[in-house]
C-alpha cells in the first residue's frame, strides 16, 4: 500500500487537507489520526470538530481516533502494561548504585543522571537498538559516560526480562510487525527518527498512510536541509507526492520587551494573561520551555495576586517539613515510606495536599515491591521524593490561564501568543537536552549515521528550535509578545536570544511599582522591605543601616570586635573584605560555604592542593639534587625518573581527594599533573642558569601565626594590634643568606598583574607575606620581592621586585610593572599595612556594607544578598 505524502510550508494548508481527505476515509470506515504528543493531538481533535462544522461535511467519530503516537501504539499492542518512565528511572537509579563505572562516580550518582540514563535506554530501543547492537555501534562513537550506559543497559534488560515487566521501548518494537486495519492519517511532525520511519513503513504495506511534512524556505537554513533530508528518506515509500505552496500570510504585531528581572518578567506576564477590568483581551497562550520553572511561578504569583491567605505550599515547603521528621540512615523505599506516612501531620492549609502526599507515599510503595528495589540511602530517599514531589506537581491543581511547552510546538492558529524568558541559553537552548551522547568531542574514531540521527548535535536542535519559533510567529493571528528579562534569578546579567534580533531594540518595561494598597493586596510585608532595600541600593542611600551591611545591635558589635581581636587574620580573608564586606560577612562571620560542584574530574583546588604538595615535597627532599642540576645538566634525567616516585606518595597521601573524581579519568590527571611538574622544574633551572646571583628554595609551606611561629602584629592607634597569620609556598634565599624572595604558586589558568591591586588595597598577601618573613624568620636578610608562579603556564611575571637586582637575582622582562624602584618599594608596603588596619578597623565596628547598585555577577551569595532577584 501506498503512503500520500503532503509537503508544504507552514500555514500552506497540509492539515486541512489531511483533514478533508479524513472526514472521506470516515464515511468510508475506520482511520486513525496520529500526533506527536498529546497536546497536539487534542488539538487537532478540536480543530476537526470545528473543521466539520464549518465545512458542512459530517463524520462519525468512534472513539478517540486523534491518538499521540504513543497512545497508537498502546493500542496497536493492545493496551498491554508497561513499566512507566518512573518505574524506569527508579530501576536505573538502583542499578546504577551498585554497578562498576567508568565515568561517573558510584558515590554521586544523581536521580537525575539516572532519569538522563533510563530516557536514553527508553529512545535506544524505540529506535530498534539492543545492547549487542549499542556495544558494536561504541566502536565507533561514544565516550566513558557512553560506556556506563552500555553496562546498565545490560543490567536493565535482565532484570526487566527476570521480573517479567515490559517497557514502552519493548511495546514499540512489538508494534513494528503488528497491523492496523484502517487508514491512517500522520500530521505534525517535523522529523521522524529510524524506529518511528520502521513503523510507518510496515504499517504503510499494509493500509493507505497520508503523512505530512512541513518544508521551511531557503532563509530558515539549516532548518530547510534538515528537512529535505527527512523528506527524501520517505520518497522510496512514497506512492503519491503533493507539494503545497506558500500561502501568503500576513504575520501578527509582534513586540519585543525587555524586563529587569525575571521576577519583573513574570509578573508582567501575569498581567498580560489577566488583563485589567478596563481592558478586554483575547485569552493568550503562554509558551515555555518544558522544563522551565516559569508556569509555577506564574501560578505562585497569580494565587497571591488572588488570595495569599490559601496560597499552595511551595514544593520547598512541604520538603522541609519532611526533613524533620526522622528516618534512618538505610531503608527499603517500603519502610522509609511507612516511617513518613506514620510521622508526617496533616496540613490545615491545604488538605487535600496531605491525601495526595499519602498516595505519592503508596505508589512509592507499589513500585519498590514490584521492581523488587533493594535499600537506598537517606539522602537517595530525599532525592527520589523530590524529584517526584517536582514532576508531579502534586499541590498544583490547574492553571488558570493556557501554557504550552516550547518543545510541543502548536497546530492550530491562536491570536495572542506570549513567549517570556527569550533569553539565550533557552530559547535556542544551545546545548543538547540529552546528556549522553552529547558530547561532540568524544573518543569516537569517526561520525555514526544511526547515532548522530537518534542523538542529534547541538546545531540540529538549535535549527529545530529556529523552526518552532517560526512556527509559533506564524501561528498567531492578532499579536505576539516576546520578553526577556536582563538579570537572570541569580543577578547574573543575561544575554537576549539570538531569535529576537531582527525585531528591533527592544522596550524597555519598567520595574512593576506597586501602590501600598497593591502591596497589601500582596499581603507580604517582605516584600515592601524588598522595596525599600532596592530603592536605597539605587539611589546609593543608606537610610536603613541594617538592610545595608552596617551592624546596629550593640551586643552583635561586642561580640564581633572580641572576636576580630582575638582572632588572627589571613591576607586571604582580608582580600574578601576589599573585594566585598558584604561576601566577608556571610563566608568568615556567618560561615556560610557555598555548595560545592560535583564533577567527574579532579577539582582546581584539589589539584591545585596536589602540585603545592609536589613542589614542597622535592623542594624540601631534593634540594640538593635541584643544585646539582644547576651546574649539570645530566642530573635531570634523575629528576624526571624521581618524578613518578613522588607522584606515588602524594597521590597516595592524597588519596582521599581523588576519590571525588572518576577513576578513569585518575591516569589522565596523573599524567597532566606530572607534565606541569617537570615543566616548572626544569623552567626553574633553565632560568637560574642564566642568573649570576641565583636563590635557591630554602623553605616550603612556611606557616606562622600558630603555636609554634607567633603572628605578625601590627599596631593599630586606641585599639589593640591585628594579628596575621599565613602560609607562605616558597622562600628563596641567596647562596650567603644575604637576601630573600618569596614565591606563591598559582594553579589557576592565568594571573593577573597585581601591581594596580596593591595600590587598591585589593591585594595584600605579597606585601604582608613579605613583611611577616622578614620580621619573624630572616631579619637580617634583605627582601628582593614576591612572585607569582603561574605553574599551569610556566609563568612568572607578577609580584612587587626592587628593580636593580632583576636579571641577577630573578629574571622578568625589563618592561614589567611588577618591578619597582626602592621608594615605590616602600610606598607598596605602607599602603598595604594602611589597608589592612582600614579592614580590620572596620570589621570590628560591624561594617559590612558594599554599597553599589550594579548587578553582582558570578556571586555564590547574591540570593542570600537578595541581589539575585527585584
Ligand atoms: S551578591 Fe554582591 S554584594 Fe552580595 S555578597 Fe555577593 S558580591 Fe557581595
């Protein structure tokens, strides 16, 4: 049998056709029309309801017959049980914890990670591919993640098959030598993968298909290729071919706004859906991401604006409450579900919220005895109910205003349509949305077709995303409304999309000003202090002393001028101070720590922990066979063999910080982490050689202001003296003992010249190193400077040095500002003392203000700050 495939741009018509040619095969006997996702599906049925109404034609509808395709094939196979895509992910989670990795690390595996993983298998196997199947596709394409997947695949199959369960991957395959007695009708999708092509070819031998294509013009590339290629894939099935032509169409007003914030932004939209009671608006369509947290939000505020009495719990909420109650440390999901469901109280605002709590609590229980999980951790529990709590929306019941997902796209025409958060990074997303076989740059030996089609590159989704934009603008009939906002809900500024830029700048809308009348209607005193802070920060203002960092309570001041003075201070954290009070408060008074990164690779810090360690260890052990190498360079082939013992020790001694990272990647580390090793010494050497007076390292890892080297102390007028402590990397000394120079090592990418941080009271840990050296461990040596050692670059060109002992001493190009005359020498020195009593003075007298009304960017605390919101 024949498939009728109907091409054309959007708006050309492809759907009525289809349609005209349905209500035919109805009055003839069974069809089925078949949409990508449910969403579309309803929508098409809808529109064929109004389609007969109009047309004058008459059609008998038995039974659903607008089906996703999902739901076909769950019907095709006869409505037989699957696993959900819960259940999936559950069972990848527990398989994951006990399974032999080679990316990722058995210790940090995220239910996220394992929801990516049970996705992949899922569209693995709708696509026709089986675990033998992916090994020998590996040879080619995939890196260690890939790897990991490939073995839990495995493990999955079997004990799905051992439990006897099937999943939607299984169904699908199933479907693929099953028939269908009736014609069928395709629409709306923009690209078939292989499983989907296999399908449609079988079930196409069998009844007549009618199947849609859209085309895009030559301006949409690489959009326009991308579908051709989709095209010309279905052209040897093709019986009949119609190609419709562009209809003209006059696209709606579109208006491009820029907001300050994110929070700006969903308010004016909720505005924008509401309208007011002098304005009659069409009801528009909201158009987010799928997984943009934008729709709750919008919901939040909405029910505010309503009523904040009865206001929903927020999933946060509801989490912290279940937090307090205790559980033990290792459980079945069993136990840990009839621990909570005996422990946790009813809720008085919301009830129902409780009952439907329960339920979550007797499907966790349902699945844990059906896929026979074995125990999960406290904190594995958490993180499951979590992420249920967050895909279920179990407290949200509907919206009161249309929303749709970007990624669903849209059939029918709509007249108002509303896109916020056009911002780039997510509308076009730029990164693909799977995470396995996403990277490009893996260890394949060359492009899998098969692969590359299932798992597409991040530039064929940016063309997909281009295309449903188009389609969104050509859909709607009265008015477009794109906003972005300018300040992400981190502060962070953002970029607007690439999308928007043929729409002309942007208007600006203000920050939404609220009446005190609007504001009680708002009902949250927070909010007004919110105001009254962002209005004193704007205006540089500090009439409220306390919201501005300025600690008023004499108590607090008592206690934070005894502490400060008893306690020592590092450059270090006296650099947070210059650089923001407001920073020094929360990481060194409140002791806030940010949350650190997990990622499968060696930490900056970690590794930067382990090559001081090196240094100090051949510095301190070897010196003698680094002097030796001065003056004979054969000696460096025993410093290179050397090299792999002490790479053995400190790898050992530092075991416990690789253990964060996955251990395949360990060898790679070692291998980079010596290579940057042998650069520096063998740098070192090189430039000694050519030095007449050199300074050889005479101490490492130097700490003082402990019990054992007191404080350096520094007096400070009607107050009692600051105390310093530090560590200092390296002293090098001259051959008599006459001079010295301190070296710190920098394992960051790149260093910066401090020169102009010195004078701004911004760097202070050479001078004071400095003057700490001097006074309690060389006094009678005189200093040469202090120098930056940027080790992952073989770099030294940073530091304070008295410029006369340059090319004897130490060597840097005649041009650098970090040398300098004796008299600047001095000034540096002052300034840095200056400064310091400066902080320190401050920081016993509670003040912690940083006053600025620019946005803070890439700020751990600018929520806690509340600079990450309006
Ligand atoms: S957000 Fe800004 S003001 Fe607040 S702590 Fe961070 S840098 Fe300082």
């Amino acid at each position: 049998m024949p498939i009728t495939l109907i091409t054309g741009p959007v708006g050309s018509g492809r759907t009525t056709l289809l349609f005209e040619k349905l209500s035919d095969a109805l009055a003839k006997g069974k069809a089925v029309y078949i949409a990508p996702n449910e969403t579309l599906a309803t929508e098409l049925r809808t529109a064929f309801l109004s389609f007969l109404e109009e047309s004058g034609k008459r059609a008998a509808l038995v039974g659903d017959i607008f089906l996703s395709l999902r739901s076909f094939v769950y019907r095709l196979t006869q409505k037989t049980p699957t696993m959900t895509s819960f259940q999936q992910t559950l069972l990848c989670f527990e398989l994951l914890q006990s399974q032999q990795l080679r990316y990722f690390d058995p210790h940090h595996i995220s239910f996220q990670i394992a929801r990516d993983a049970a996705s992949s298998i899922h569209t693995l196997k709708k696509n026709g591919i089986s675990p033998e199947q992916l090994e020998v596709l590996l040879e080619t394409r995939g890196s260690l993640q890939e790897y990991d997947l490939l073995t839990l695949f495995k493990r999955y199959e079997t004990k799905r098959e051992d439990l006897h369960l099937l999943d939607e991957g299984d169904l699908f395959q199933r479907a693929c030598s099953l028939s269908y007695t009736g014609e069928i009708f395709v629409d709306e999708f923009t690209h078939l993968q292989p499983g989907e092509r296999t399908l449609f070819q079988n079930l196409a031998a069998q009844t007549h298909m009618h199947l849609t294509l859209p085309e895009a013009d030559d301006e949409h590339q690489p959009f326009a290729s991308f579908l051709k290629k989709s095209i010309s894939t279905l052209q040897p099935l093709t019986h009949t071919h119609q190609q419709l032509p562009k209809k003209n169409h006059e696209m709606a007003q579109t208006t491009l706004l820029s907001l300050r914030s994110s929070l700006d932004e969903t308010r004016f939209c909720l505005q924008q859906l509401l309208g007011t009671e002098d304005e009659s608006f069409s009801p528009a369509m909201i158009v987010t991401r799928q997984r943009s947290a934008f729709p709750k939000i919008l919901f939040q505020e909405w029910k505010n604006v309503q009523n904040p009495e009865r206001a929903p719990a927020p999933v946060s909420r509801i989490f912290s409450e279940i937090l307090q109650i205790s559980l033990p440390e290792e459980a079945s999901l069993l136990t840990f579900a009839e621990q909570l469901r005996k422990s946790l109280q009813p809720t008085h605002s919301d009830p129902s919220l409780h009952l439907r709590f329960l339920h979550l609590l007797q499907t966790l229980s349902a699945q844990a005895h059906l896929l026979q999980l074995k125990t999960f951790s406290r904190t594995e529990f958490y993180e499951i109910i979590q992420f249920h709590l967050e895909q279920e929306n179990i407290h949200q019941p509907q919206l009161p205003f249309e929303t749709r997902s970007f990624e669903r796209s849209i059939s029918q025409p709509h007249p108002r349509i509303i896109i916020p958060e056009m911002n780039e990074g997510n509308i076009p997303f730029l990164a693909p949305e799977h995470f396995f076989f996403s990277d490009q740059l893996d260890f394949s030996a060359s492009p899998n077709p098969l692969l590359d089609e299932i798992f597409p590159a991040a530039d064929q989704l940016l063309a997909l995303d281009a295309f449903r934009f188009y389609t969104f603008l050509t859909k709607a009939t009265e008015e477009v409304v794109l906003t972005f906002s300018l300040l992400d809900h981190k502060g962070q500024e953002t970029i607007p999309s690439s999308f928007v830029k043929n729409f002309g700048p942007p208007l600006p809308i203000e920050s939404q000003v609220f009446s005190p009348e609007a504001l009680q209607t708002l009902g949250t005193e927070a909010l007004l202090q919110r105001i009254t802070i962002e209005q004193e920060r704007r205006a540089m203002r500090k009439d409220h002393l306390s919201y501005h960092g300025l600690i008023q309570d004499p108590e607090a001041r008592k206690l934070l001028k005894e502490r400060f003075t008893q306690e020592c201070f590092s450059p270090s954290r006296l650099e947070t101070y210059a650089e923001c009070p407001m920073r020094f408060f929360f990481e060194k008074v409140l002791g806030l720590k940010p949350e650190e990164e997990i990622t499968p690779e060696v930490q900056p810090k970690d590794r930067g922990t382990i090559i001081h360690a090196l240094l100090e260890c051949f510095y301190r052990d070897y010196r003698n066979l680094f002097s030796a190498a001065l003056t004979d360079a054969s000696k460096e082939k025993e410093i290179s063999a050397l090299l792999d013992q002490l790479l053995d020790e400190v790898f050992l001694q530092h075991d416990h910080l690789l253990q964060q990272s996955a251990p395949a990647l360990r060898p790679f580390e070692r291998k980079a982490i010596r290579k940057v090793i042998e650069k520096t010494l063998f740098l070192e050497l090189e430039t000694a050689r050519a030095l007449s007076t050199p300074l050889l390292p005479s101490h490492c890892e130097w700490i003082f202001g402990t019990e054992h080297v007191k404080p350096l102390s520094l007096s400070l007028e009607n107050d009692d003296d600051i105390l310093i402590q530090g560590r200092v990397d390296r002293i090098d000394v001259s051959h008599d003992g006459s001079s010295f120079l301190i070296v710190d090592y920098k394992t960051g990418k790149s260093i910066e010249s401090i020169r102009k941080k010195i004078e701004d009271g911004l760097h202070l840990q050479i001078p004071l190193y400095i003057a700490a050296v001097q006074k309690l461990l060389l006094p009678h040596a005189s200093a040469l400077g202090g120098l930056l050692f940027a080790v992952m670059k073989g770099e030294k060109t940073s530091g304070m040095l008295k410029k006369e002992h340059n090319e004897k001493s130490f060597s840097l190009s005649s041009r650098s500002r970090a040398l300098i005359s004796e008299e600047e020498w001095e000034d540096l020195l002052e300034t840095s003392f200056k400064y310091t009593r400066d902080y320190v003075t401050a920081i016993r007298n509670g003040n912690f203000s940083h006053l600025t009304s620019e946005p803070c960017k890439y700020c751990t605390f600018a929520q806690a700050c509340r600079r990450g919101t309006s």
